[in-house]
C-alpha cells in the first residue's frame, strides 16, 4: 500500500513536467545527415595551357617592309603592349613606324606594307577610309584589333568597323565567354576551331581574354569558339569567331587585344599566332602607282640614263632628295648603264626617240614620241607634240611625262622632258611626292616643267 | 482502544495532501524548469562585413549555447558582402545546423554572399519577386609591381599581395567553393547545372524555384513554423536573436549601415556587390 502511494507521489510529480514537456516538445531534432559543406582544402586556382613547345621554322627575313602602326584616333592601348607582336614583326625584318597626330597618314601609306589599328577611339574620316581602302586595293595589308576591355574607356566598335565594312567584316559590340571550359575566368576564351590557312598554320589551341565576335559573310572566320563559347549580347553561341580574314585575304580582324600582352602571349599558342600575325603583316606585296611618289620601289632601283639626254648638275640634288627619301624603306638607286637582274629601273630620257629608250617605251601602248605636226597654243603655236593615250596630242616644249610600269619581273618608270632641267623637275617633284603640277592617272602622269616656247609660224 | 487509534479526517487529508498534492505542487513548480522553446530570429538584412558578420556570428553562437533556442530563422535581405565574412557566418551555420535546424526566408534580395548564407540553411522561403542569386565573386586586379622612391618593401608584391594574374585565379576558386557551397546546400533539388549558375544572374523568387534555387515561396512566419516544425517543438516563442545575445540594437538602416572607415572599397558602380574581395584583405602589413 505504502509502496503504491510512493508511485502516485513520484507520478504526480511527474506529471506537470512530463504535462509541459509534452506540451512544447513533440520530439527530439535529430539530424539524419551531417551538414555538408565545401572542401575547400580542395580547391585549386586553374592554371593556364602550357605554350607550345615545337620550335618554329625560321623564315626568310624581309627587307624595307614598314608596318605603320596607328596612334592617330586616341588609340586606348600603349605602345608597350604590344611588345611581343612588334618584336615578331621587326623579328621578320620589318619596321615599326607609328602614325601619330602630326604625321600623314596619306604619306605612310604611300610605302607601309601593312596598316595596323588598335582599339581606336577617335573617328576615322571619310577621306582616311578612302586611303586606306586605297592602300588595300594596291596590295597593303590592313591589321584592325579591337578589344571589350578597352572599349569601356569610349572606345566604339563602329571606330573600328568604319575600316572594316568594305571588307565585310565588323566586330559585335560584345564579347564572347565561356562557364564550363576557359582559361581561369569565364571571358578568358579557350579557342580550338581553325580555318586552315598560313595563319591558323600549326595552332591548337589559343587563349582569348575577352574578345569581341567578329561577323563576315564572304571572308573567312579564322579562329571560333564551340558550342558553348557565348557571345555576351545573345548568351548564344555556337562557332562564334574571334578572328576573321576578309575574302581578298588582305584585312584581319581580330577581337582581342590582351593575347598579344605579357604574359598572356606565353599562354597556349598564343605566341605561335602572333608570329602568323607578323607574318601577315609582313607578307603584302604592294603594286604601287604614281600617285605613291616618292616610294614607287620595294627594292633597289638602277637609273639608266639614255642617249637622248645629258645629265647635268642640276639633276643630282633631286637625286639625292630622292635616295635620302627611300632610306627608311631601305631602297637604293644606282646609276647603271644597263639594268641590274632584280632591281627595278629609272629611265631617264628625252622626247627625241634614241635606240637606248624605245625599248623601254614601246610596252606603253599608244605613246608616241615620234614628232607631230606643232600645236597651238592659247598664246600661238607652241611647237611639237607628241602622242599620250588618253590625254591625246601634248606639246613636248613645257612638259615633263612619266611613265610607270610594273610587270612580275620589275617596276620600271621613264621620265621624259624636252631638256634636262625639265627632267630635274621630273626627279624633284618625285623625290618629294609633290605632284601637284602634274596631271597623274594610274601610269602615266604629264607634269608641267618650265614654260612653254612660243614659236613663231613658219 | 483501536478506534481512538485510527487516524482522523484531518489526519487523512494531510496525509492525502503529502501524499498527492504536494509532489503535484513540487512537479509543477519543477516543470517550469523546462523551458519553453524559442524560434530565434536572425535578421541578415545589411551587407556582409566584418561588423555585421561578428554580430550574426555571436547571434549564432548564442543559439548553439542555448538549449531553450531549439531552431532559427535566417530573415535575408542583403546583397551579399566581402568574401572571408561570408564564409565565416556560413561555417557558423555549419557548426549550429548540427544541432538545430535553421530555416531562411527571402525578403527583398539575397545576393550572393547572402544566398551563399541562404543555401547553408535547410529550407529556403523567397517571396515571388525576391531576388535570389547572383552566384559569383567580383575582384579587382591591382595594379603591375612598380617601385617607388620613398616607399620601400621586403618584396615585389608585399604592397598589393599578389601578382594581377594570380588575383584572377584566386577569385574562380573562390567561385568554385561558392559553387561547391550551392551544390551541397541544394543537392538533387537543384535542376540547372553550372553554365546557367554561374552566370552571376539574379532570378526572382518564382523563377529560382523552378530552378531549384529555393525550397518554397513562402512568408517569413511559415519560415519559423516550418523551423519549429523541423525542430519539432510547439507553443513555441519568438525571439530575436540579438536582442537575448545581449546585442545593441543594428544602427542606421538596413543595407545602409556601411561606415566608410571600415569599407571603402566597395565598388561604387551601380548593381550588385556580389561576393566581393576588398582590396585592403590584399595589403596586410
């Protein structure tokens, strides 16, 4: 009995605390699992892709090739960036010369093998464009990069694509990245699809640290990205490009300025591309026309003075104006009774046909020195003529005429006047490019030399 | 004789009372000693730094000390913050959620840090138009070694910590243990993979939880019955957690409360602070 009552005291004891417990708790929290989280002892920094090892083949070194480098339209890059591509370049022979605020671009133009603009800011003039679309057209090579991180500071890809769009190329305001595989960040651009073409020659993989896509439809996409390489405008991807060649294989645009910069130039083959960019650059073969005075020669030049006419002292100040202009472009002229084999040619003669010069103008189809009947002038008569296609009858008292030509085997110009000072103006004014006494159509220009004599009616 | 021995009425309703009513007194007056559990509230609504991250951390603290605080509520609303802070109040968590469930529950935003603090819970509550995400680092590189004249160092990168390429490399591993972090906290109910995650995009509520971002749309009081229900306890109170840590009350207004001196750094362009790595973690001395 006594014991029962021990039990009811120790239950209503119990009670409340079992009655409150009960009312607070339903149970007891057990966790199932422990909790996860990261290991983060694990994690790693990504490293990049090892260059290439393979040595590279030398080449041939060029000689008076000048790679003229814009600095004229604020430019957002310095000059020491882009170390590794002007090494390579002057590596191949070549010259670097920058076209700054005060220098022409017409006149760079005038001997460049190639034109190189990076991330420009400033607008290009309608009648730089033209120059540079004529610097093409003749041979030059055109380099165009752009760079997303560089356009933040007002930089427009419409500067750029202002040079580009005669060439059907354009870079996309954007910039292309990758989540699942890049070089340690999503905009660092690991590409591995090439066009095979002596540019893209031995590449396999290149990193681009954000990249602007670049759009043709007739030229070539050089260097895309996979699938799942997006472009930060659609977040769609798929063969995006890079890079791209235009379709007369003379203008390369590429997206990407930073691959060019220490140290990622040492990153993948991105030094083995810049290389193929040099060569690019370096490999134009420019046709030059009149209108490129003084630098009508990419190698060197034998003048050859015909019997028809006799030098004189005045004509070796021009002369010398002349091979003083060439140095930078590292062409010589030489006076030689006969052509050098490889060198281009000077003919210097009169209008009195001789043996010696025939040969030379005889491929000028239609030109005719043999003397016509006088002409008159406004003034009167003003003497004999001579036969000029497309500019017709010509008084030979007065003028200068020259004539360029330019074959596989050789560029050969005559120059021809009625007496030798006349010729020395000739020299002149090529030796400085100033042919504004002249009327020049692609190979032949008729330039005005002294005044005409007036001769009186038999 | 053996009558006047029996034990009169009011022997027996002391006895009776010795008996019944008084251990009933005595278990009453012992069953206050069981506590009645407490919800505690944490409220991570100001950006992520060193202050903010020492008064979650002692809040946290607090509720694994005590016993009566049987589950917390995370109420999010912050953009996220610097990156060592974050990853201190997440290892808090960590440690708390052993023990006691915790539960968030999305206000307005929970950016970056915020959301990396958010999946370290066990249930995550957003409003439709909360803003979840933007799962990601934000960093800024320093600039190449240079030499000064009248500032002198012990080596190249004693002034800024680190060469700019290796700042690149450090931030995606920080990315990658944030991801990491994402992956373990969601689990199977994540349902898009790290192309679509690691975009840094900010979804509303509606949208992370079709992409398995959050558990349930849902209002901060079904965040705490769902955390008392996880800790399985009724009748519950209510407490903010800073308030019973002892805790002055948060000064200023909520996402406001950055004092310069103690970053200044912050980006200042417009949008998301993200994870962030100040500048000043790289310039120890």
């Amino acid at each position: 009995m006594k014991r029962l009552r021990v039990w009811i005291a120790l239950g209503l004891l119990m009670l409340p605390i079992v009655a409150r417990t009960a009312w607070f708790y339903r149970g007891v929290y057990q966790r199932q699992t422990p909790v996860p989280t990261p290991d983060y002892a694990s994690l790693t920094m990504p490293v990049p892709p090892l260059a290439t090892a393979q040595p590279e083949k030398a080449s041939a070194p060029v000689t008076g090739k000048v790679v003229a480098l814009d600095q004229a339209h604020d430019n957002l890059f310095g000059v020491t960036e882009i170390e590794a591509l002007a090494g390579a370049a002057m590596g191949l022979g070549a010259r670097l010369e920058t076209v700054t605020y005060e220098s022409s671009l017409t006149d760079t133009l005038k001997y460049a093998s190639a034109y190189m603009v990076i991330a420009p800011s400033l607008s290009f003039t309608p009648e730089e464009i033209q120059q540079v679309r004529r610097f093409v057209e003749r041979g030059g090579r055109l380099l165009v990069l752009a760079d997303p991180t560089r356009m933040f500071f007002g930089g427009e890809v419409a500067t750029a694509n202002s040079l580009l769009t005669p060439y059907d190329l354009s870079f996309s305001d954007d910039y292309l990245y990758n989540l699942v595989e890049n070089e340690g960040n999503y905009r660092n651009v690991l590409l591995r699809q090439f066009t095979p073409l002596s540019l893209t020659e031995g590449l396999t993989t290149v990193a681009f640290y954000a990249a602007c896509s670049v759009n043709t439809t007739t030229g070539t996409p050089l260097i895309q990205g996979d699938e799942r390489t997006l472009s930060s405008r659609t977040d769609t991807g798929g063969n995006l490009a890079a890079a791209a060649l235009s379709a007369n294989q003379q203008v390369l645009a590429l997206g990407d300025l930073t691959f060019i910069t220490p140290p990622y130039y040492q990153v993948a083959d991105n030094a083995r591309l810049i290389r193929r960019v040099a060569e690019f650059l370096v490999s134009g073969e420019r046709t030059h026309s009149l209108a490129d005075a003084p630098f009508l020669f990419g190698r060197p030049v034998s003048i050859v003075a015909t019997k028809s006419i006799t030098l004189t002292a005045d004509m070796a100040e021009p002369m010398g104006k002349w091979q003083a202009a060439l140095r930078p472009i590292s062409v010589t002229l030489n006076m030689t009774a006969l052509p050098a084999p490889d060198s281009d040619v000077i003919v210097l003669g009169s209008y009195t046909p001789s043996d010696d010069l025939m040969p030379y103008v005889m491929p000028f189809l239609g030109v005719s020195l043999t003397e016509t009947a006088p002409i008159t002038g406004v003034k009167g008569p003003i003497g004999a003529s001579i036969l000029v296609p497309g500019l017709g009858k010509v008084a030979r008292s007065g003028t200068g005429l020259m004539l360029f030509s330019r074959t596989e085997k050789r560029s050969t110009l005559i120059l021809l006047a009625d007496t030798p000072e006349g010729l020395s103006k000739l020299v002149e004014m090529l030796a400085t490019g100033d042919l504004t006494a002249c009327a020049v159509q692609e190979r032949v220009a008729l330039c005005s030399v002294g005044k005409a004599k007036s001769t009186s009616a038999p | 004789m053996s009558e006047q021995k029996r034990p009169s009425g009011w022997r027996r309703a002391g006895r009776a009372f010795l008996w019944l009513a008084f251990p009933l007194a005595v278990g009453v007056l012992l069953s206050l000693l069981v506590p009645r559990p407490v919800v505690g509230v944490i409220y991570l609504d100001n950006v992520i730094y060193s202050k903010t991250a020492n008064d979650w951390i002692a809040q946290l603290a607090y509720a694994r000390a005590h016993p009566e605080v049987r589950a917390v509520a995370l109420i999010v609303n912050s953009p996220g913050g610097t990156v060592v802070d974050t990853e201190a109040v997440y290892q808090e968590l960590a440690r708390l959620r052993q023990t006691k469930p915790v539960v968030a529950s999305v206000e307005v935003m929970a950016a970056s840090g915020a959301y990396y603090l958010s999946v370290g819970t066990d249930y995550i509550y957003a409003k439709p138009a909360s803003l979840v995400g933007n799962i990601g680092v934000i960093d800024e590189l320093p600039p190449p070694p240079i030499v000064f004249e009248n500032i002198v160092s012990t080596g190249p990168y004693k002034l800024w910590g680190m060469p700019a390429d290796t700042v690149l490399r450090r931030m995606e591993m920080i990315k990658q243990g944030f991801y990491q972090a994402v992956k373990l906290g969601r689990g199977d109910k994540l349902r898009v993979g790290p192309e679509v995650l690691l975009r840094g995009e900010i979804w509303s509520g509606t949208e992370a939880l079709r992409m398995g971002l959050i558990d349930e749309l849902g209002s901060r009081s079904q965040a705490i019955e769902r955390a008392a229900q996880m800790a399985r306890i009724d009748h519950y109170r209510v407490a903010d957690l800073r308030s019973l840590a002892g805790l002055p009350p948060a000064r200023g207004l909520p996402l406001l409360e950055m004092p310069e001196e103690t970053i200044p750094l912050y980006p200042h362009e417009p949008g998301l602070y993200l994870l962030y790595v100040p500048p000043r973690d790289r310039r120890l001395p």
